[in-house]
C-alpha cells in the first residue's frame, strides 16, 4: 500500500477523541422515496464520487463493504485514511473523518463544491466529535436546499457563543415542516443555539430517505490519499 506522504504523525499514533456522526449526503429528486427501497449500493459510482471531491486525492485501496451503522476506524492515525462511500440510486454520500476536522472548513467547503455539481440536490452534512480531554463534544450540521434556503450550525454543544448562519427557518418553509414535526423531533429554535438540536433538523431534511441509520444498507471501505490541506486540518484536529 502507498503510503499518505502528507501526514508528519506515524501510522500507529493514538488518535485523540473520537467520531460520531460524520456524513455528507446528497439527495436528488424524487425527495419522497424510501432509504429501504434504494437500489444496492454502486460500488464503482461509490469511488468516482470518492474521487471527484476536493479533500480526496487518490484512492490507494478498496476495503470491501460495510454497514452503515459501522463507524469508521478512529483509534490511530492510519484509521484517518479511511472513508466510506455510497451511492444509492438517487442518493450519494460519504463518511469521512476530513469533515470533524475543523468547524466551517471542509464540510462546508465540499458542500459549496457539490451544490455547483447538484444544483436539483439536498445536501445535508452531519458531524459530532468528542474531546475526552476537555469532556466536550463539537457538533457541525448542514442543510442546502435546491432553492438557495440552507443553514450551517457549528460550535461546541452546551456552550455559547456558537456559529449559525444561514436562514433555519427558510429551511423549514421550503421542506415545509409543521410544528408537530419540529416537536416530534425535538427540535426548538427558541432555545439558545448551543441547546437546538441541528443534526434532528438535518435528518427531517432526507426524512425517510435518510440511509445512514438502517443495517440493511451499505457503503463500500475506502483507503484514500487526502488532499494536503485536509490532512493538515486532520493533524491539528486529531493531535494538535
């Protein structure tokens, strides 16, 4: 296997804090089927569209499949090279560990590179990532709407002040969600925005289209080259 020339940590260094949810999708119409109904996963769309992204330079290597609900690897530096990639049908999407590396970098600079490439697309990116050392846990989510509606929410959870811009409420008018569905889901954007539950109102954005939380699904294991300044942003993430 190559190895990532750009990392300066060894392959075997413990990795600090660990990842949640940390997921790109994009949605194309029609916005209203079904995530269990998708075709089975496209293992060659799955690594073009790897490729095609600004924070992937190479892939080095296949790994196979996996569920969805299989986190990806995070204990040592090595386990950073690893992303899982998807194609379903009318649905693509990418776990990467790029996306918790900094708040407003990469997630939402890949955002801003698939709404030119999905103009008809929902993207929707959702990330948590948990610091032992300072017992916090960092959240980021996206919702970019077909119409230009989008908001981008990132900060530590619990704690102000934390980043918001966008129009949340546009979202909501534009997938018109009613007030029972914001309740049911226990979002409430008259809370303070460290206490707004992002990530449910990211979900509400695929609704039952939303692939990442059934075990039927799967992804395909990718070893890849990140782009210089993705794994710059990695480093000081992870063991900065």
């Amino acid at each position: 296997m190559i190895e990532n020339r750009y990392w300066s940590s060894p392959r075997d260094r413990t990795v600090s804090g660990s990842l949640g949810l940390c997921h790109m999708s994009v949605f194309e119409p029609p916005f209203n089927v079904d995530a269990r109904n998708y075709p089975p996963q496209d293992p060659v769309r799955s690594r073009a569209f790897a490729e095609s992204l600004d924070t992937v330079e190479q892939v080095l290597d296949e790994l196979g499949p996996r569920c969805v609900l299989t986190p990806l690897p995070s204990a040592v530096r090595a386990d950073l090279d690893v992303v899982h990639v998807a194609a379903w049908g009318s649905m693509v999407g990418i776990a990467d560990p790029v996306f918790a590396a900094a708040s407003g970098g990469p997630l939402k600079a890949v955002a801003a590179q698939l709404r030119e490439r999905y103009p008809a697309a929902r993207i929707v990116g959702r990330v948590t990532y948990y610091s032992p050392a300072e017992d916090t846990e960092d959240t980021e989510d996206l919702v970019w709407l077909p119409d230009g509606a989008m908001f981008h929410a990132a900060g530590r959870s619990g704690v102000e002040p934390f980043a918001v811009i966008g129009d949340p409420d546009a979202v909501i008018a534009s997938l018109g969600l009613a007030g029972w569905m914001l309740d049911n889901a226990g979002v409430d954007l008259a809370e303070k925005a460290s206490e707004v539950e992002w990530a449910r109102l990211a979900g509400l954005a695929l609704g039952h289209s939303d692939p990442w939380g059934w075990e039927q699904m799967e992804t395909t294991a990718l070893r890849v080259r990140h782009s210089e300044a993705a794994v710059r942003s990695m480093e000081h993430r992870y063991f900065g």
